[in-house]
C-alpha cells in the first residue's frame, strides 16, 4: 500500500470510529481526551481496523502511546511498517 493511500485510509478509519462528519479530520487532532475522545476500547478497535484494511500488523511492543496520540503520529508510525 502506498503511502498517500495509507494515510487516507487511517483519516478515514479514524473518522469512522469517532464519527468525525463536519469537515476533514486534522492530522494533529489528539485521538484522546482533549480532541476525538476516543478511549482506549475505541483504539484497539482503530488498530484492529486499520490491520483488516491495510494487512499490516500493528500490535507489538513499538505501537506506543506516542505512536497513537494523533492521526499523523498514526500515519507516520503505519509508514514505518511499510515494506
């Protein structure tokens, strides 16, 4: 998967769980409190998300709570995974 379609994918997902429906999602929003308010129930359901959509797999010791603090921390760590 390339990575402008990468991101695209995560933006949507993204939207998709916090029900983001007035306008584009930032990619600096904060996932958690202070932004989306997605907890973290609402996170290992993005991260199972995101590894149906994009066949990465994204559960080990480096998804930190950095790696999911914004859509663009996100992005950039699913990147990362890129072959």
């Amino acid at each position: 998967m390339e990575s402008t379609r990468l991101a695209e994918t995560v933006l949507a997902v993204i939207a998709e769980q916090a029900g983001v429906v007035d306008g584009p999602l930032r990619v600096n929003t904060p996932l958690g409190p202070g932004g989306l308010g997605l907890d973290s129930i609402a996170i290992l359901e993005l991260i199972l998300e995101l590894e149906h959509r994009t066949g990465l797999h994204l559960r080990d010791e480096n998804l930190t709570a950095a790696a999911l603090s914004t859509p663009g921390s996100l992005i950039r760590y699913l990147e990362s995974h890129l072959d």
